[in-house]
C-alpha cells in the first residue's frame, strides 16, 4: 500500500464530490429501513450529496416492499428489484450499474458496518486511492467465517494479486474510474473484490468498527463460503484448461442478473 499525495499536499475536502451507497439486500426487512435512516442521516449531517442503491436480491421476506416505499418517499434512493436471488456480489454488480458518485461505497444490509463509519473509508480514499477496504478492529463473525475469509485471502492473493499487507472487506469504497471499468467487465459471476483488486492500482486499509447483527442471523454460511471459492478458483484462476472450462460454462448472452423492476426518482439531488 502506497501513499500517492506527495509533499504533504493536502486532500480536497469530502463535499467537493459525490458518493453512491450501494447495499444489496436479501430477507432484511427488520433491518433495512434503520440501515438507510441512519446512512441518510450520516451523509444530511455531513452536508454531502449522496446517492442510496438498495438492491432486493429475490428476498422472499417484506424487504422490497420496505425498500420500494423507501425509494418513493426519498428522492436520493435508487431501489431495484432483481427477478430472483442471484446472490451477494451480483446485487452488488447491479447497484455499481445505478450508482453515479464520484466514489461508491458497499456495504451490508444488516448494521454490522456501522453507516458513520463511511466517514473513515472517505478521508481515506481522497488521500489519493483508488479503493480503501474498510479493516475491523474486532470482528463480529462466527468462527468458519473468519477460517473462509482466509481461504479467500489466498486465493485473492493468488489470481489479483492482493497485497500481503492489505486486508479485504465487504465495507469498501471505489473510485468512479475503478468502477467504470469494473462495469465494463463482461461477467455472469461477478467477484466484487477481484474486480476492484484486477481494475485498481492504489489500493489501502483503514480501520473501522464491525458491530454484531441486531437481530437476526447472518444469510452467509458455510456453503456460500464455498461457492464464492468455487466461483473465484473457476472462472478467475489461471490454471490450465481454465479457459476451456469457462467457455463450456459460459453464455455470453446471459446477464449477471435480470431486473424486474427499478424505481427512482426524476428529483434527485444528483
């Protein structure tokens, strides 16, 4: 992780730009109306110009019904409803498609990355990087979820080339060039953290509070540890037959995900 100010210059004040929050939801309609209040509030009392993407990952709960009544009520909310569940990192993808700021921030739908939190990934970034991870000072995850965050850390290491030094996160913030080009990525499995670690060069950490869920369980276990590893090792490792695989698997005409609807607003602020 490199530093790419120089001469102590300093960095250009956070209002000067615009920020997109994109959060993929999936069966929170517990927790998604106080994850946006308190992300809304967070940039209102900042005084900067902010875009809120939820994306409904084919929740079978209320959740788009409590982000589509969200969206219709707030003008700086984007809600797009997905025509099943396609998984995390493709909402994800989707809500990269919608976000317009000048840096986007992801992050979960169920508290554990506390919105205020945004502050430290922001004076990071505008040092001059291209993706700031946000790094918990203490984990609030169950045991197999940290041994998977290794295993995926070796294989990030091995096929993007993740610095030993730099830590990953779910709570990150992109610049708008690394997302555009992460955009034009052709993919039907998206790999979030591949695609910022393959488009970035300045990448670093900075450190943030990770909170135990209010309520509820976590919709990540141990079986969708090992698919995003399945996901990763397939159709991003550069092992022989790799690419034979991928084109056998591979349907060039089909999305990442299909929406089924999206509802914005012609008042928004961006």
């Amino acid at each position: 992780m490199t530093a790419s100010r120089q001469g102590g210059e300093a960095p250009p004040a956070p209002a000067a730009f615009r920020y997109s929050v994109v959060i993929p939801v999936f069966n929170s309609e517990r927790l998604i109306g106080e994850t946006v209040r308190r992300t809304a509030e967070f940039f209102e009392r900042a005084g900067w110009r902010h875009q809120i993407v939820l994306v409904n990952d084919g929740s079978a709960d209320r959740s788009w019904e409590v982000v589509a009544a969200l969206a219709r009520q707030n003008a700086s909310i984007v809600a797009i409803n997905l025509e099943k569940n396609y998984g995390q990192y493709a909402a994800i993808f989707c809500g990269l498609h919608h976000a317009s700021g000048d840096f986007v921030v992801t992050m979960d739908d169920d508290l554990q990355n506390p919105p205020e939190e945004i502050a430290q990934l922001v004076a990071k970034i505008l040092e001059g990087y291209d993706v700031v991870f946000g790094r918990f000072r203490a984990k609030q995850h169950a045991r197999y979820r940290r041994w998977g965050s290794g295993l995926i850390g070796r294989l990030n290491r091995w096929i993007f080339g993740q610095p030993r030094d730099l830590t990953v996160s779910n709570f990150r913030i992109i610049r708008k060039s690394v997302v555009d080009r992460m955009r034009r990525h052709r993919t039907r499995f998206p790999y979030i953290t591949g695609l910022a670690l393959l488009y970035s060069e300045k990448r670093a950490n900075v450190w943030v509070e990770h909170r135990p869920r209010p309520q509820g369980e976590s919709n990540y276990d141990l079986i969708l540890l090992f698919r995003t590893a399945a996901r990763i090792v397939l159709h991003y490792a550069p092992f022989p037959g790799a690419g034979i695989i991928r084109r056998i698997r591979r349907n060039p005409e089909a999305p990442a995900y299909v929406e089924k609807e999206v509802i914005t607003s012609a008042q928004s602020p961006f």
